[in-house]
C-alpha cells in the first residue's frame, strides 16, 4: 500500500499478536478480543489468500483496499 503516514511498506502476513506486527496486517480465520487482540489459524488463512492474490495479480484485477475505521482513511493497493 502506498501514502500510509510513517510508513514505507504495508504488507499482509502471518501473526498472531501485535507483536507480530509492525504496522502490517495479520491475517487468520480467527480474532479474539478477550485480554489483547489476537488472530489464530493464521497460516492456513494466510495459505488461501495468497492463492487468491497470486489469481488476481495473475488476471490483472488485483486490488486490495485497507480501510482505517479508527483513522478514517483507506489505503489502496499500488496495483488500482
């Protein structure tokens, strides 16, 4: 993603914590807000996006939006 303040690169991985990230996004199939915020099954979930980017980019239709509820932005993917 691009013209993210005092950040260069946003990227999508895997984690399961916020110290995981460092401004990127964690992905998984599930999150919990019980004590801290946390994400699980975050490999496999990772596993199927990738094969979906990889399909888009593939077709040239790639396009990844992040919107920051807390912030009120929207970051889009360099790819629109």
């Amino acid at each position: 993603m691009r013209d993210v303040v005092n950040f260069e690169y946003i990227l999508i991985h895997i984690g399961n914590t916020e110290a995981d990230t460092a401004g990127c996004l964690l992905i998984g199939e599930e999150a919990s807000t019980a004590e801290e915020i946390t994400v699980s099954r975050s490999a496999a979930a990772y596993q199927k996006l990738y094969l979906k980017v990889v399909a888009a980019a593939a077709a040239k239709t790639l396009q990844i939006v992040y919107i920051d509820e807390g912030q009120q932005q929207t970051y889009a993917s360099p790819w629109e």
